[in-house]
C-alpha cells in the first residue's frame, strides 16, 4: 500500500522590511513542537519579496503520513 502524506504550513515572522528577528530565534522552537506530534520539516520558504531581495516572512513545510 502506498504511503500518502498530509502537509501543514506554518508562515512566521512577517515583516516588512525582513523577516523579524525572533522569528529567526524561535523557528527551532516551532520544528520541535511539530516534531512530538509527528510532523517532519521538509523544507523552509524564505521567498525574497521585500526590500533588496530580503525575505520578508518564512514558511515552514512540514509532512507526516496520514492517519
């Protein structure tokens, strides 16, 4: 049987000129959290929209098998 996965994505730290600093220093926190309940991170978005190319937000991806 095929494994199908659900995903859930988390976008922090929005700012407008960057993205803001305690979101840099708590996005561990965030991964953690979803780690006990099963999620695993698969990717980080950072898309760079703001000023200079800066990314403004980020967004975390994260998947597990569907229950």
């Amino acid at each position: 049987m095929e494994t199908r996965y659900e995903y859930k994505h988390v976008r922090m730290g929005e700012g407008w000129f960057g993205v803001r600093k305690q979101a840099l220093d708590e996005y561990p926190r965030v991964v953690e959290e979803h780690a006990r309940d099963g999620w695993r991170l698969v990717q980080v978005f950072a898309p760079g929209v703001g000023p200079y190319g800066k990314a403004t937000y980020l967004e975390l991806i994260f998947e597990r098998p569907r229950r």
